[in-house]
C-alpha cells in the first residue's frame, strides 16, 4: 500500500498515547525495506535476454547435430582450434577473463545492492501494513506545515536532498530568526506526524519580502 502525503489534521492527544516497547515495530520496519526496495528490471531484463538467446543457440545446434545437418550457429570450431592454440598468458585471453569477471561482479552487485527507491518509508507498527510516500508528497506536506506559520507570506521552494529537507519561506517581517525556529519545527513536528523513515534534518531559508 502506498500513500502520498498532503494536508494532514494536527493528533491531539499524540503525545499523550502510550508509546510502544522500544524494538516492537522491527518487524514492520523490515517488512517496509523489503516491499519498498526497488526491483532493478532492466539488469534482470538484460540478463533474461542474454540467457534466452544462449539457450536457444545451444538447442538449436544439440537439436541439428542430433538430426544429422548441424546448423553451426556459432563458428565453434574456430573458436576451440583458437583456444586449443592460444595460451593462457595470450593478452586476448586476459582481457576476455577480466571483462567476463567484470561483468559477473556488476551483475552480482546488481542483484545484492538496493536500487534507488522512489517512495519513502513511513513509519508503522504492524508488519502485514507498510505505507510509502513520494518526494512530492514529502514537499508538499512540508510546505503545508511551513504555510501554517504566522507570518508566512510563501513557500517559494521546497527541496530534498537526500535525508535533508530545505524550506524556503518569504516573509512581511524584517527579523527572521524566530521565524525560521518556528517554521523548522513545524516542518519537523509534520514529518514526525507522518512516520517518515528514516528521519529527516530539516533546514529554512527566510527571506524578507515587504507587502
């Protein structure tokens, strides 16, 4: 189940509710990794492709040696009086051992290494429910909350960098700083409200605009 973040109700009471065991929402942290780690479809196509063509090839020529008329696909016999000929200090044979290698590595990392996600992980406490929210709907809930700040004329630009959030906020009033505090926290306190996982810094840019 995925969900996109917009305008959320302030929880009156959040605070109040009794906390879960520290370590009791594991189970549902792992199960979100697992659902919202990306499948990486076009090593895995390629290497369907690659695999599909090798076997056709290799029945094609056992099926036409079987029959009696060998379809010589691949120019096999070329290819082992090179080998049975060629040793194993030859500079082509080691440059074809290393790209091979090469490409078995990128291919095993490929299937080990998570890919880049374009949902992000919030925060549940039941393994069989994991929720997820898009870059865009992380900026707009941000910006929703950085709106509701008095004072607050726009929010020009709202950025994610990595687990960085960066609010840009124009404002009638010539000081700032207290203005920034109040707009971070409240970025903050949305954030939290939402289960964002894992948990986001976030940073406002305030700039005086007269009215």
């Amino acid at each position: 189940m995925t969900a996109t973040a917009g305008p959320l109700p302030s929880a009156p009471g959040r605070a109040e509710a009794e906390a879960p065991p520290r370590g009791a929402d594991r189970p549902a942290r792992r199960a979100a990794r697992r659902v919202f780690r990306p499948r990486r479809v076009w090593p895995a196509l390629l290497a369907a492709i690659v695999m599909t063509a090798a076997g056709t090839i290799v029945a094609v020529e056992v099926i036409s040696a079987l029959a009696g008329d060998p379809a010589r696909v691949v120019p096999y016999e070329r290819l082992t009086d090179w080998l049975a000929g060629t040793r194993w200090r030859n500079g082509a044979v080691i440059a074809t051992g290393a790209v091979t290698a090469a490409l078995g590595l990128i291919a095993l990392l490929a299937g080990l290494l998570p890919g880049h996600t374009r949902l992000i992980r919030l925060r549940t406490d039941d393994p069989d429910f994991v929720m997820g929210v898009t870059d865009r709907g992380l900026r707009t809930a941000a910006e929703t909350a950085a709106r509701d700040i008095d004072l607050v004329s726009d929010v020009p630009r709202v950025k994610t960098r990595g687990r960085r959030v960066l609010v840009a906020v124009t404002t009638p009033a010539r000081d700032t700083g207290d203005l920034k505090v109040r707009v971070r926290d409240a970025v903050r306190a949305r954030l939290d409200d939402l289960g964002v996982e894992p948990s986001r810094s976030v940073r406002v840019r305030a700039r005086h605009k007269g009215v």
